[in-house]
C-alpha cells in the first residue's frame, strides 16, 4: 500500500470499535448463552482482526498499523461502552 497522508489512530479505532461494534458482538453472545460480564474472547478478537482488515483495505490504517496494533483490552474483558474521563473507560 502506499503511503497515506492521514491515517486513523489506535486509540480513535479502539473507541470506534467500542461504540459501534461492541455492542453488536454483546448481543450475539447473550444469544450464545453468555451471561452478563462473561465474554466470548475469541469472538471479540475475530471481529477486532476482521474490522482493523477492512480498515487497512479501505486505506483508512497502513499496513504497518495492521500489522503491529494490539488487540483492546475490551476483547480480553468486559468494558463499559462509554467513556468516565478521557481516553479511560471502566473495566467490570
């Protein structure tokens, strides 16, 4: 890929990931059978892998970016969906 003027940041793509997808991915686990605070880990990392792929296609991240970003602390633990201060949010 080529080089790109502007680029979206870990911490603007965790927040959007959090606010936009998250709440999807809660609902197809409560489906699942997965109770409140009980996550679906490798559910949240495919779909974590499978967003940040669609962003490096659309040219929204690098492909450096891809590459080296880590997974949010969301797809390892239940999160709150918003944010207390900023770039906080409360684990539970």
């Amino acid at each position: 890929m080529k080089d790109l003027y502007k680029v979206m940041k870990w911490e603007e793509a965790e927040d959007f990931f959090i606010e936009n997808h998250l709440p999807i991915v809660r609902i197809v686990e409560r489906q699942n059978g997965y109770e409140h605070g009980e996550i679906d880990g490798p559910m949240r990392r495919e779909q974590w892998n499978n967003w940040t792929d669609a962003l490096c296609k659309a040219g929204e991240i690098s492909d450096w970016q891809y590459e080296n970003w880590t997974q949010p602390e969301c797809c390892e633990r239940e999160v709150s969906l918003y944010k207390t201060t900023p770039g906080t949010r409360p684990l539970f």
